[in-house]
C-alpha cells in the first residue's frame, strides 16, 4: 500500500502528460482534416485551369489555322 502511495505523485505526471498529448493529437487531427478539404478544393480549381487553358490553346490553334 505504501508503495502504491509512493508512485502516485508519478502515476498524476504521467496522466497529465498523457491527457496533454490527446489534446494535442485531436488538434492535430482537426487540423489534418481541414488541410486535406483545402488540398481537395485545389486540386479541384487546378483541375478546371487546365482544362480552361487547354481549351485555350485550341481556340489559339484554331484561329492560327483559319488565318493561316
């Protein structure tokens, strides 16, 4: 019983840090998922870019053929 009593001041460190980093992991996780929503939107607007500027350059080719 003593003994147990002894380790209890370490056992509470070790349960604050504990809970510290379960705090943090869950910040971290928020975190991860909103940086992947925004990652997925980009990739998105880039996706119709490239399609916007692919389109532009057959329009530039097409005017270059028809004048040429």
């Amino acid at each position: 019983m003593k003994s147990e009593l002894l380790r209890l001041p370490k056992i509470e460190r070790e349960l604050k840090r504990l809970r510290e980093e379960n705090t943090h992991l869950r910040e971290m996780k928020e975190t991860n998922g909103l940086l992947t929503e925004e990652l997925e939107g980009l990739q998105r607007k880039l996706g119709r870019q490239e399609k916007m500027q692919e389109a532009l350059v057959d329009l530039e080719l097409e005017k270059e053929v028809s004048s040429g």
